[in-house]
C-alpha cells in the first residue's frame, strides 16, 4: 500500500473521533501488518479491520490520557520481503511506536531483528513458533517480541494426544508446506510426540505453497496405510487436501493446526465433516457475539474469519492498553516502556481470554486451545484445553 493510503486512513481514523480531547498532546502511532492480498487474505482483511475497530473504540474511551492513537497498515501480501518492507516504512516513515504483526511464524520472524533493532515492540497475532519469541541461539527472551497465540510445541501436543488417546490411532502421515517455518516447526513436534506416545509417522508428505494437485502425496500417504492425516498449513491448501483425498477414496482421520477458515467447506464440501481443528475461540461463543456484532456493525459484513477478528483485536488492545499504562507508570509512551508494561502484564481481560505474560517467553500464559469438530457444516466445540506455562 502507498504511503498516501496510510496517512489518509490515519487521517480518517482521526476525524472517526468527534470531539476528541486535544490538549492530550501529540497522537501516538501504531502500525499493522495484515496480508489483504495474496495468500490467506480473509484473514488479513479482518485483521486489518479488527484492529481499526480497536483502535477507534480505544479513542473513544479517551484515547492515552488524552492523545489519539493513529492507525497505520501495510499489505504483507503474504511474503516476507513485503512484511519487511512494510515495517520499515511503518518504524521510519510513519514514526509509530508499536507494530501488531503477522499470522504467519516465517514472515514474523523476518521482521522480528527489525523491530528488536529498532526498540518497537512487535504484538503477533498467529505466529505460533516458538523462536518468534525466544533467540534460539542463546534461549534468551527478544525483548521486544510478543506474542498474543499460543505455540507450535503445546499445538503439536494437543493434536498427537487427541490422535492417539483419544481416537486410538498408532499410525500417522504429515501433509507440511516446505519452507515454512509454522508447518516445518508443527511436523516436528507432532512426530516426536505422537511417537513418543506410542505411534508410528509412517511418512511425511511436502508441498509448496500455493499448489493446487496434491493427488501424487495422497496416493503415497494412502499405500501406507496412515490412520490419521496431521495437516499443519492454511486454509486452502489443507482443504484441497482433504477433497482430493476423498476423492481418490482415501478418507482418514483429519486433524489439523490452527490454519482451519470457515471457508474451507466452500472447497472440500462434504468431506470436511468429521475433520478436527484447533483454534483459539469457540467460534459461536456467546460472549464473543457483542465483538462480532461490533465489528458487522462497524464495516457491513459479519466476520468470515471470527478466529481472526478475537485475535487481531484483541493483540491491539494489548498494545492501547499497554501505551495506557505505560504513560500511567513512566510518564511515556515509547518502545521501552511499552516493551516493559506488556512483559509485566498479569490478568487483563481481553475478549477471549485473559491475558497474562510470561516473562521468561513472552507468551500467554494458559492460553485457552479449543478443539473443533466439523458436524453438520458448522463447528462444534469437541473439547478445550488451558496450555501449559
């Protein structure tokens, strides 16, 4: 997106407050990075949205003791080079002092050096491998890395556990897109839990992003008798997955991460029902409708992507309210302080769920995961879990 764009949305935004206090001082810049374009863009869409709508809801309740909060975005298209090129004009062009970023653990983990370099804590909002937070090479804490999901190991956990347990299958296949850092880091821990359970991964079975014919994995994960089919990727490709697999009369028990899109049953029909997803909300929980409504209300439509919307709103109201309180305790609002407020957070309550920070990780403590279950084209709550610290 031009940098035009973005000022004009921060200019709306603005004028979106009538009456706003203006002897707070300046306003304080915050900047998002959603993928509208490209692969997974429903989500992007409502994570764009969802965070406009926290943003205007947190102006409305008076903003940081007075001073707006201005909104600025760049479309990551999905891909690394954007995500950086975006938060680059977001830290230097735009001047904002903390950045909602990705979904996606490969892209974050690009930005992440910059928003470390540049003292800009980065909130993600889907990025579930372990290292986006942690330095893998010294095992200490990036500072100012956040995280807002869960992660890839307690994931892996849930999914092997629910596999063998649960449903009683010894034996498993892996369909993992090749190079991305999510799925590689999901096919991981799943193989060295579900076999240290017991089980056996017959093989694992890799694809690209972006393809669209997986028949030759299929039939190869098919001959090897595999129970159940683990499927850590997105939305549109697992659920082109499952299609063919049915198809070709292969039908296993599918158990995937938490990449599951309503929209899936648009592509595979039928052959969704019976699947399992993790996710981090019931997506009919009534307690989220209020949000939901909120957010139909505000841009026309109800959310396509609900899962989307909790998280994408809720990690900016960790950063409004962490600005909030920082102004409160140091007198400032900037990267330090904020970093510092968000890894001292304990108990904020947020939409779906409350937020406490681990110091030692920078992940939410007992972040809820629930499991869903596709029955009658809808999902139904199967079980949830609280993840460990």
């Amino acid at each position: 997106m031009r940098k035009g764009l973005a000022w004009a949305l921060a200019l709306a935004l603005t004028a979106m407050v009538p009456g706003f206090a203006a002897a707070g001082g300046p306003p304080i810049r915050v900047g998002n990075l959603p993928a509208v374009t490209g692969s997974g863009a429903t989500w992007g869409i409502c994570h764009r949205d969802s965070s406009i709508l926290a943003v205007e809801e947190f102006n409305a309740q008076g903003g940081v003791d007075g001073r707006k909060v201005e909104f600025f975005w760049y479309d990551t298209k999905g891909k690394a080079e954007d995500a950086v090129n975006g938060l680059r004009r977001l830290i230097e062009k735009d001047k904002v002092t903390a950045v909602t970023g990705t979904v996606d653990s490969g892209i974050q983990l690009a930005i992440v050096p910059i928003g470390e370099r540049a003292k800009v804590p980065l909130m993600g909002i889907a990025c579930t491998n372990p290292t986006v937070t942690v330095n893998p090479k010294t095992g200490k804490v990036r500072p100012y890395s956040f995280r807002i999901c869960f992660t890839d190991p307690y994931l892996a956990k849930c999914v092997a556990e629910l596999a063998f347990k649960e449903m009683g299958k010894k034996t498993a296949t892996v369909f993992y897109d090749v190079g991305s850092a999510y799925a590689e880091g999901m096919k991981a821990f799943f193989v060295e839990r579900f076999s240290k359970l017991g089980g056996n991964v017959l093989n694992t079975q890799g694809y690209r992003d972006g393809d669209v014919d997986f028949r030759a994995q299929i039939s190869a994960a098919k001959a090897s008798g595999a129970q159940v089919c683990f499927l850590p990727g997105n939305y549109k490709e697992m659920a082109l997955i499952i299609k063919q697999s049915h198809e070709l009369g292969w039908k296993p028990a599918f158990i995937g991460g938490d990449g599951y899109s309503p929209n899936m049953y648009e592509i595979a029909g039928p052959a969704m029902e019976g699947t399992y997803w993790c996710s981090p909300i019931d997506f009919h929980d009534p307690k989220l409708m209020p949000l939901f409504r909120r957010y139909e209300k505000r841009f026309g439509a109800y959310p396509v992507e609900p899962g989307s919307v909790a998280h994408a709103y809720d990690a900016m109201w960790c950063l409004l309210q962490a600005m909030k309180k920082a102004q409160k305790d140091f007198g400032r609002v900037d990267g330090d302080t904020i970093a510092k407020t968000l890894e001292n957070t304990r108990n904020l309550k947020l939409e779906h769920f409350v937020y406490t920070c681990n110091p030692k990780t920078h992940d939410p403590v007992k972040k809820p995961v629930v499991i869903l279950k596709i029955q009658d084209k809808t999902e139904k709550v199967h079980s949830s879990v609280i993840a460990e610290e």
